[in-house]
C-alpha cells in the first residue's frame, strides 16, 4: 500500500469550487426552510397540533395530552426550536460546507494505491438510495480514512476482477479524481516466472547423469539452497543500504537527481567473495520496458555518486569458487577448461535465478513496507539485475 499527498490540478480545484457553490446554494435554501418551519411552528394554533395527534399510530401508548397553547407562547418551547433550527444550519454547515472550505484552501488530494480483499454486493434498495452504486470494493488494512470503494458494476465491469486500485481523492472531501487498476500483473508475473526458472534449471541438473565429478558435487549444494533465507537475508542487507547509502548525503550521492532504475550488477558467480552492487540509472537512450524477459538497457548513464554502491552480498554463491581457476591449482583438474562441459549451464542458471528470484521477493517485501519512498524516483521505478559486462538486464521489480 502506498499513500502520497498531491497538489490538486487547475482542473480539480474547478471541480471542488463547481461543488462548493452547488452544496453552498442547498445550504442557504436548507437554512432558510429551517428558520420558516421553525418560525411557523412556533405560530401554528395548538388546534393544528392536536388534529395532527389523531395520525400518530402510538397515541395510546404516548398519551400526549392536548396543546392548549401557541409555542411562542412556552418558553421552554421557544428554546427547543431554536436549538433545533441552529443544530440543522450548524450540522449542515459541518457536514457538507466545511470539508469543501478546507480543500478549496489546502488544495491537496490524496493519492492512494490499495489491495483489494474482497468485493461486496449491495442490496437493490440500499443501492438505489446510494444514486445506483451496487458494489463495494473492501481493501486491506491501512492507516487512512479511505476503507473500501463503492462503484456500479454495470458502469464499471472491470473492477470485478481488480485485485489491486489507485485512488485519487480530495483530502476532506473525498471527490474522486481518479480510480485505476494497478496493473500489478506485471510483478506477479517476473515472480512466477522467476521461480519457474529457478526451479525448471534445478530439477535439470539434479536430472543430469554422467556429469563430471567437478559438476556431480554440486547436485548437493544446490539442493541446500534456501530461498527464504536468501530472500529474509537479501531483504534486512536491502533495508540497511537505503539508510546508509543509498539516501545517505553523506556518502556524497546525489539525492536530487531523480532515479529511474535501481540496477544490482555482480560479476561471475564463481569469484571468491560475490556480491552485488548498485547503480542508480538516472538516464537512458532507450525507454525502460515494462517485461518479464531481459532486454538490453542501451546507454545509460548514473547519477553522481550513485554507483558501485552496497547492495546484496551473494555468499550462497561460495560454492562456486571452487570452480575457479585459483582453486584447482595444485589438485588433479588443474588447467581443466570445463566451459564447455554438460551441465554448466543448467548448474550456473540455477544460482543465477535463485538470487533474481529471491531478490524480486525481498523487494517486493519492502515495497509493501514503502521503504522506497525515501528513494528519490521517478513512477515506475525499475529494479534491475545485470550481470557485469553483460548489456542486458534482468526486471526483478517495478515499482508504479
């Protein structure tokens, strides 16, 4: 869930002052109506009041006794219509007047991005009272007055099926601006496929036979690699750098300069100590995609300071070193070229998609806890992963 306080534009102020004069109008009429009726009940001759006596269906458990007097003429009547007439201009003023006067003043809305948990059909007569709204969309917990979401169906049909919606209202007022599916598919989506890759690559390599026996030692390391831990883990490394680094002036970053991507960059899994870094994209020859696949970034260029900044360390990874040329020095696959050997690809995609995957979730566990708010970015913001000297990149996250 995501809140933010806009600015109203020219056209939604003019849709609050349209709204205020039309609500101020009924005002002034509803105040007068009360003033006369309050005025005239107070001079209606007492005989009207006990004629009216004779169509109250409770009379015989009431049993009011007869007015034998004008009410102007009881004092403690006189004050009971006042009161009455001022608490009507009073609560009418309250109600539908002064939450206009306040965002016609203030001049901001409310722009809120909800998860829906379940949806509510209204009642025929309830709806017709409601001026045709039928459905209710009820969202999750959240520390805003905006709650749930009525619509008509018939107007809207594809709100049926949202699962998520973005809100624009007035601050006070709550007039819609705005009501847009997110169109959150798209994260849904890269998780899905991500795992599916993750998993896909596994079972192939576990599924290998005859491997070399530099290889056949991985099946072991592979089937210990836990997600959640990475993901757990990824996510508090994560959480730590937006504070330390990535939004920290003092690391001399450049905190003016809008953000459009966030791109993890590591280079061969196989190093000894692997991690990766990031970099703050903050311009691009060639439009960010919206996609599941990897496409190539194109030129690109940083914000200052906003490079080779701490981001995830990839210590799951350490097995891998034992491939590296460092380590076989001395033992019998010394100066063993095994580029080419069945299984490496299936062995290094394995590890490649277990830290896409588990830092789509990680990221996406901190979205929800709108910890990239302090990040300052452009809509959408693109969570990327690129593998060192490799032009392509990876979407494991987009944040609209």
């Amino acid at each position: 869930m995501n809140i933010e306080t806009l600015p109203l534009t020219s056209n939604e102020l003019e849709i609050i002052q349209k709204k205020y004069e039309k609500r101020y109008s009924k005002f002034k009429s509803t105040s007068l109506i009360a003033i006369i009726l309050g005025i005239a009940a107070l001079f209606t001759p007492p005989e009207v009041w006990n004629f009216l006596k004779v169509f109250d269906k409770k009379q015989g458990i009431r049993n009011l006794e007869d007015v034998n007097e004008y009410m102007f003429q009881n004092p403690t009547m006189i004050v009971i219509v006042i009161l009455a007439v001022t608490s009507i201009i009073f609560l009418s003023k309250y109600i539908f007047i002064n939450p206009l006067k306040k965002d016609l003043k203030e001049k901001e809305k409310i722009r809120g991005q909800f998860q829906i948990t379940r949806i509510e059909n209204i009642g025929k007569r309830v709806s017709e009272k409601l001026g045709g709204l039928d459905t209710i969309l009820h969202f999750e917990k959240n520390t805003t007055k905006i709650k749930k979401h009525l619509f008509n169906k018939t107007d809207k049909p594809e709100l049926l099926n949202a699962k998520g919606i973005i809100i624009e209202q007035s601050k006070h007022t709550g007039i819609i601006f705005l009501e847009k599916i997110i169109q959150n598919s798209i994260n849904e989506k890269i998780g899905s496929e991500l795992q599916e890759q993750f998993n896909q690559t596994k079972k192939q390599f576990l599924n290998k036979r005859e491997l070399h026996p530099l290889f056949e030692q991985f099946k072991n390391y592979i089937s210990k690699i836990n997600i959640e831990e990475l993901i757990s883990d990824f996510e508090k490394e994560i959480d730590l750098n937006i504070d330390a680094w990535w939004t920290n002036s003092e690391k001399k970053v450049d905190l003016n300069s809008k953000i459009l991507a966030i791109l993890f960059t590591h280079r061969d899994l196989a190093d000894k100590n692997p991690e990766a870094n990031v970099y703050g994209v903050n311009e691009v020859n060639n439009p960010l995609q919206i996609v599941t696949e990897s496409y190539d970034l194109g030129s690109h260029d940083y914000a200052d300071g906003y490079y080779a900044l701490p981001g995830i360390t990839l210590t799951f990874c350490k097995e891998l070193h034992k491939l590296d040329y460092t380590s076989l020095k001395n033992t019998e696959y010394e100066g063993l070229d095994w580029y080419d050997f069945d299984g490496r690809i299936e062995l290094f995609d394995s590890y490649r998609f277990a830290l896409k995957y588990a830092l789509h979730k990680s990221l996406s566990n901190l979205e929800k806890r709108n910890r990239f708010n302090k990040i300052n970015s452009t809509k959408p913001l693109h969570f990327l992963v690129q593998e060192y000297h490799d032009g392509k990149v990876t979407p494991v996250l987009i944040v609209e």
